[in-house]
C-alpha cells in the first residue's frame, strides 16, 4: 500500500511537471508495465484530479482543469490567495522568490478550476500594488506562458522591442527564464539568427498561435545566471574593461548587481570585475562609484580615459571657488541693498 501511494505521488509529479506523457514513457519512468499505469490513472481520477487521456500513437495522458479543485489541502479562498501571492511575487514584490513562484504559479494554475481562475483574474486586474524597488515590471501571465513553454521545448513566436525602439519579430525555441534584480530574462534560441539569444522579458509581446514543440538544446552554459550577467552587462557594449577590485567578491556583490558586471574571485581580499558600458568615459565614471580601489587589466585606453578625467578634476580642484562663495566673501544677493 505504501508502495502504491509513492508511485500515485510520483505519477501526479510528473503529470505536473510536463503537459503530456504517452502511457509507455510512464511506464519506464516509474518502473511498472503500462497496466499499472492505467491503474495508477484511474486511482487519481477516483481522488479527483483531473487526468486526461487521448488513444492512438499520438495520444497520452496530461494534467487539466476539471470542474472540482483537486484535493490539495486548499479550499477555494486559500487557493486563491495562494495564487495572487504569486502572481505578486512573481512580478517582483517579493525579492528572492520570483522564479520559484513562477514554477509554482504554473503548476497551480494548470489544474484550478475555471470559476477559481476568473477570480483570481479579476483580483489581479482591478488591484494596484504599489512595490518598492526599481526595474520594469513584466505581467506574470506572460512569465507563466513563458515557463510553460520552456517546460513543453514549445517554439515561440513573439515582437521584440529592443532598446533603442526597434521591434522586430522573433521565433525561438525558449530554455529557461533567468531572473536577476527584479529583471527577468528568456534564454532562447533564435531559429532565424541560428544562435543562443538573450531577451528582455518586459520587452516581449507574445503573438500566438506559438510552434511545434521541438527537442530540447543543449543550453549555451552550464551556469546560465553567469552566462545571462555577462551578456546583459558586458557583450552587449561596445566597451568592455576587466579590472581588478581591492574588495572580496561578497564586498563587491554587495554594490555591482549582476546587470552591470560579472565578478570572479581572485582570494578573499581581491575579485575580478568584467563589465561593459556605452563609452570609456562612463565605464570610469562607472568605476569610481563602486567606492573600491582597482587596477585596470584591460584595456590600456581605459588608462587614458582615467588620466583625463583626472587632469579634469585637477582642474576643477585648482580653480577652486568663486569669490562670492569663498568664507568671508561678500553675498551677491546683498550688494546695493
């Protein structure tokens, strides 16, 4: 009996995790002949989840929405609340959880019942919320829509905006979503350009119908969260520097956010910075406000770049200031009174 509710919990798992299982896939994956499988299908139809099943080679078995919640220990007023706190915490107002949310926020939604979900619709549509922090704020149904087609491998087809206003048309076959600073990001591939692409979440418009599924890629990285902070924040300027911070990583983590440069450890004093910028000028500018001692690495004209703003500020420093502001000097606005 133990065995068999395991296997119902692990069956209900999978069911969860993918939008469509055949019955002999299932069948390896819990080590049970397809038999057992339906069994198992029809144990969890008894206990009220809803599992659909479609014959034929192309057939299988997925996870709806029935007309009854299933029995998640959630009554409809918890279900709800647990679903607007994650489309608020998948939107960013809680730090630290977004992408966990957005899992959850998927698989919650996948079996709620429709009367569930247009309540929880009109709850997100005619409330406000005023979060504190800064970045753009990107519509949880897009991230949902998002996460479900990177679980599915499905082809997506959307307009991108990129920064300077430019849409384009896009069609990818979505990784994974990466979110860093309350900014979120989609790993793709771009089928048109034949290469790995990074997109800005709140910068696309999905326009379905979306494409087949396909199979999934190999991803461009191991550490995507890496490979997703050096390309936000250093391959795509047209500068780009390596210096080396008098400051451990942890300090430095402290005020570089992943966005603006990639930091590697060099011991627990120094770290290596790796970012990018518009022009040489803002990356000393850029420099400076981190508050650390550096070292240039590369490359040498970012040297020269910091010995003109410096000769500048000499300058500034050696004019000093006007008379009128000087202890002692006379007000300006006194003068013929």
């Amino acid at each position: 009996m133990l065995e068999t509710s395991a296997r119902l919990l692990r069956l209900l798992s999978l069911l969860q995790a993918h939008r469509e299982w055949s019955g002999a896939d299932l069948a390896a994956r819990l080590d049970v002949t397809p038999r057992t499988v339906r069994r198992d299908i029809d144990r969890l139809r008894e206990l009220g989840y809803p599992v659909h099943s479609a014959p034929g080679t192309a057939g299988g078995y997925r996870l709806g929405a029935g007309a009854e919640l299933p029995p998640l220990l959630l009554d409809d007023e918890e279900a709800v609340a647990v679903a607007v706190g994650l489309r608020t915490a998948a939107a960013g107002g809680v730090e630290g959880i977004e992408e966990t949310s957005v899992r959850a926020l998927a698989k919650l939604e996948q079996v709620l019942p429709h009367r569930l979900q247009r309540r929880v619709g009109a709850l997100n549509a005619f409330t406000v919320p005023m979060l504190g922090g800064r970045g753009p704020r990107v519509d949880p149904n897009v991230l949902t829509e998002l996460a479900h087609a990177c679980r599915d491998s499905q082809r997506l087809r959307f307009a991108y905006e990129a920064h300077d206003g430019t849409v384009t048309r896009r069609t990818v076959e979505p990784h994974r979503l990466v979110c860093a600073q309350r900014r979120w990001y989609l790993v793709a591939w771009d089928t048109d350009r034949g290469d790995w692409r990074t997109y800005r979440a709140d910068r696309i418009t999905l326009t379905p119908p979306h494409g087949p599924r396909v199979p999934p890629r190999t991803p461009p990285a191991e550490d995507l969260a890496g490979y997703v902070s050096q390309g936000v924040s250093t391959r795509v300027y047209p500068e780009r520097a390596t210096v080396l911070l008098h400051a451990s990583a942890e300090q430095a983590a402290a005020r570089i956010s992943p966005s603006a440069g990639v930091l590697e450890a060099v011991d627990a004093h120094r770290c290596l910075l790796r970012t990018g910028a518009h022009s040489l000028e803002a990356m000393v500018v850029h420099l400076v406000l981190t508050g650390f001692d550096f070292e240039v690495r590369e490359p040498p004209e970012l040297l020269a770049g910091i010995r003109e703003i410096r000769d500048r500020l000499s300058r500034a420093l050696a004019a000093g200031p006007p008379a009128a502001l000087r202890p002692g000097g006379a007000d300006p606005e006194s003068e013929g009174r």
